[in-house]
C-alpha cells in the first residue's frame, strides 16, 4: 500500500451526494455507496455520516458527484472508457471529493458495464488518504478490476493500509443517515459577503491608482498596462508618466463594457485580445478588428466550455512562448494560430507551483520575468523551476507600477 | 517508413507520453514541459510504467505496454515508491 501524506484528522466523516448519474435508480446508487463506505469502516475507526441538506459551500468531508468530460476541478473526463472516475485526498476545498464520469455507463448488479461499487470503493480509499498500490488484486490498484463478489472483503494490502491511518477496529461500522440543517447564510458567509459587497462600491467611481486591486495588468509593445474599471494606467519604459487614470474607450474605440476580465497582446500580429465575462473582442492597435461584433464573441469559439463564466488572466509566458488563459484554478494553452485551446486542456493550477488562485492578471514584465497578480500584490515566477520565487507576495503593485508608497 | 505509418508511430508516442505525465511516471517539474522530454527520459519513464504493471522492461511503447494505457482506470496518479526514480533523485 502507499499513503498520500495527507489524512483526516478525525474519524467522524461526513459525506454529500451533489448528484445521482440517470443510468441507475437513485436509490440503488445510495445502497451501493453506503456500501462503499462500510467496506473501510469495517476495519477501522472511522464512521461516515451523510449530510442531506448543504450550501453552496463545503459542506461534507466527501462530496460524491457524476459528472462528464470537463466538471471545474482542472481534470476533465475523457468519454467513455480509460479514466473512470476521480477523488482528492484528505483536505480542505476539493479535497475528498469523488469525480465519477458519467460518460461510463455505470451499474450495480450487471456483468455488463462498470460496477459503481468497486470504482467507489477504490475513491473511497483516495479520499480517505491512500494513494494507488502495486498489488495486483488489492483495491487500490489503480486498473478496473470489474465486479467483485457481493460480499466483497478488503484485501490485505489495503487493510494494512488504512489501518495504519486510523488504526484498527473490530465491530462492524455502518455509515448512519442524519440530517443536518442547510447551513446557508451563517454568520461567516454573511461577513465574507459584505466584505465583498462593500470592496465593490468602494470601487465605483474609483480613480485612485494607490490603494486598490486592479483587473487586468499586460504589456503591449513594451508598455505596462494597468486597468480597473473603466480606466486604465499606462506604465512606460522608465517609469509612469502621467499617473492620471484614463477611458478605456477613449483609447480602444467602441469598447462596450465598463472594464475588462484580462487582456493580452497576440504574438502574430501584435493584436490584442479582451476577455470581459464569457466574451472576448480582437483589436488591432486602438480599433476593433473589422466587422467584430460589438458584443463580442462568445468564449466557446475559442473552445472553451459554454459554462466558464470568465478569464481571469491571459498571459504569453516566456518561457516557451506559449499563451495561457486562466480561470478560477484551471488553465488552459492557448493556440494562437488555431485561435483555439489546445486538446488536453483545462489541467489545474496547482502546476504553476504557489500561484494564489484565482488569479486578477499575469503578464511578463520588461525584465523578462512572469509576475502573477492578486489583490494589491504581484508574485514574481521562477520559470525553469515552475515555482513563485517566494510563497508571500513578492511586493506591492502599486508601489512597483504606479510610483506609489 | 511510409508516411502514414510514420505519423501513425508519433501519435502513439505522443499519446503515450501524456498519458506517463498524467499518471506520475515522468520525473519532471511539470506537463508543461512535455515538449522537452530527452529520448532517454522517455525510456526511463516507460520503464517505470512497465515495473508499476508488471510488465516487461523493454523502455517501449511495445504492444503489450499501450495495450495496458488503455485499460479502464483510475485518473488518480499513480504514486512511485522513491527507489523507482533510481540515481535521479540522488544526483539532483
């Protein structure tokens, strides 16, 4: 067996379904989940109880979702076949999730199919904290092993396993059913809601270039450009000129939205690109590119999800020359000649080692580095290591751009 | 080789590649890096692959060895014991 490094903290979990996949009967998917469960509750401390009511916000230890080809969470299914079914290991957010694909055409006593029991059991184990073992035969090897006997018992090697987690039981757990009350609207939830709320009126009207965050930061023919709201800053090689905000629209004609998500220059061309909610507009110097919609056009031509409500970053990285659109904690590369996503993407943010998420802007600076942009701060990127030079804010943007102290 | 044959042959390189950088089988920092990969990485790596499912260890992507990528799978990495990286580690 193999442990992750990370495992619960306790032994009271809970878990939630989000959903129920329509190949089976809901009812069926609950036994055989309950299930699931009891097979690692048999042998150790640990007891799972389901949360029926939730909030948008996590609200189970485990959280059971069906879900196809891309689902928010960076790995995106592939159809039918291959990859079956995902978890995270133990912790905050994500973490104790289980992803099934339901491309798979799932079922619970038929030799035809993918047996739900085995696959969840095996998630299970990933989010309780196992990673895949070698043992051919154990649960936690990582290929389907198809339907198991209806009184399925833990092989050894995951026994070892999750008993050296959580130690060792000797009665029968079941996981128990409670209803706990939506939590929706606690007084946590309310205070982070206001906070949002009063951080957004402080914003309107705003023409201070000092104590705010900003939307977007790019470079465009070597100028920094710095932009919240409807104004933007332009930061020129040696420093800002004139820290006098100006119109967005009084420098790109016809722009139609009062600010903007991300902005980047295209390689070929020098183009630059605006993404404001699921739109995104071409120009070329200060007018929009001939016959482009004034509305702009929808993010799905670019081929990304009809879902994805915004980009928040846009960036060629100068690393490899590749451009790179960011939204919430997934990424996807960016082909310019294609005007099209590559393949296999989105795949999660974690990669870019120690960039807070989700991100306002990213961009490369004159020096040559990438600087990943949060709130009032900027990370300075450390390319061949794929890391942030340093885990707390490399410094203030304000006070590096914007000649402020 | 014909040409066909030839594309046909980078596509299965290419397919395999990304599936040993999904599943933890390249010792790199990153999938970004996929474009970087020296030959010999990429022996080493499918000699991984192959030691994790009891496979030969031919360092190809021999039949036997694409035949195991497609099997029906967790998309969870999978976790190679530290002695599996051999000299690597040590040498970094």
């Amino acid at each position: 067996y193999v442990i992750s490094g990370s495992q619960w903290e306790k032994t009271n979990l809970t878990f939630r379904f989000l959903n129920y996949s329509p190949d089976v009967k809901f009812t069926k998917i609950r036994t055989v989940i309950y299930e699931a469960f009891r097979v690692w509750s048999q042998v150790t401390h640990l007891t799972f109880t389901e949360i029926m009511f939730g909030s948008a916000k996590k609200d189970a230890d485990i959280r059971i979702m069906f879900a196809q080809k891309f689902h928010h969470d960076g790995y995106p299914f592939d159809g039918p076949g291959n990859i079956l079914a995902h978890a995270f290991f133990p912790g905050e957010n994500k973490g104790g999730d289980a992803h099934f694909d339901d491309d798979e055409n799932w079922t619970v006593d038929s030799d035809e199919g993918v047996n739900l029991f085995m696959v969840a059991a095996h998630e299970f184990g990933h989010a309780l904290g196992l990673s895949h073992s070698k043992t051919p035969g154990s649960l936690m090897y990582p290929w389907y092993a198809g339907k198991q006997s209806k009184y399925y018992t833990l092989p050894k090697d995951d026994v070892e396993g999750i008993q050296k987690l959580y130690g060792v039981k000797n009665s029968n757990n079941t996981p128990v059913i409670v209803l706990v009350p939506n939590h929706e609207g606690s007084k946590e939830d309310k205070d982070e809601k206001k906070e949002e709320e009063e951080d957004e009126n402080k914003d309107e009207g705003f023409v201070d270039n000092c104590t705010h965050k900003f939307d977007a930061i790019t470079r465009i023919r070597g100028d920094v450009y710095i932009f919240k709201g409807k104004y933007f800053w332009r930061w020129e090689s040696g420093g800002m000129k004139d820290s006098s905000p100006i119109l967005i629209t009084q420098f790109w004609y016809n722009y139609p939205e009062d600010s903007v998500d991300a902005v980047f220059e295209r390689k070929k061309g020098s183009k630059i690109m605006f993404f404001k909610g699921n739109k995104y507009w071409l120009y070329d110097a200060n007018h929009m590119e001939k016959a482009w919609p004034i509305e702009g056009r929808p993010l799905t031509e670019l081929g990304l999800p009809a879902d994805l409500k915004k980009i928040d970053a846009a960036f060629t990285w100068s690393y490899n020359k590749r451009t790179y659109l960011v939204s919430d904690d997934m990424y996807w590369k960016f082909d310019e000649n294609e005007n099209y996503v590559v393949y296999d993407y989105p795949r999660d943010m974690k990669i870019w080692q120690g960039v807070p998420t989700p991100l306002d802007a990213a961009f490369q600076f004159n020096d040559g580095k990438t600087y990943f942009i949060k709130g009032k701060h900027y990370w300075e990127f450390l390319d061949s290591q794929m890391r942030v030079k340093t885990k707390l804010p490399t410094g203030n943007i304000s006070e590096r751009w914007m000649q402020c102290k | 080789q014909p040409r066909t044959q030839r594309s046909a042959g980078t596509n299965i390189q290419k397919k395999g590649m990304k599936y040993l950088m999904e599943f933890g089988y390249v010792n790199g920092p990153s999938l970004e890096m996929e474009n970087l990969m020296s030959e010999e990485a990429q022996v080493k790596a499918i000699r991984r692959f192959q030691a994790f499912a009891n496979l030969p260890l031919t360092g190809r992507l021999d039949h036997r060895t694409i035949e195991w990528m497609e099997k029906p799978r967790c998309g969870n990495k999978d976790t190679l014991p530290e002695d599996t990286w051999g000299n690597e580690r040590k040498k970094r």
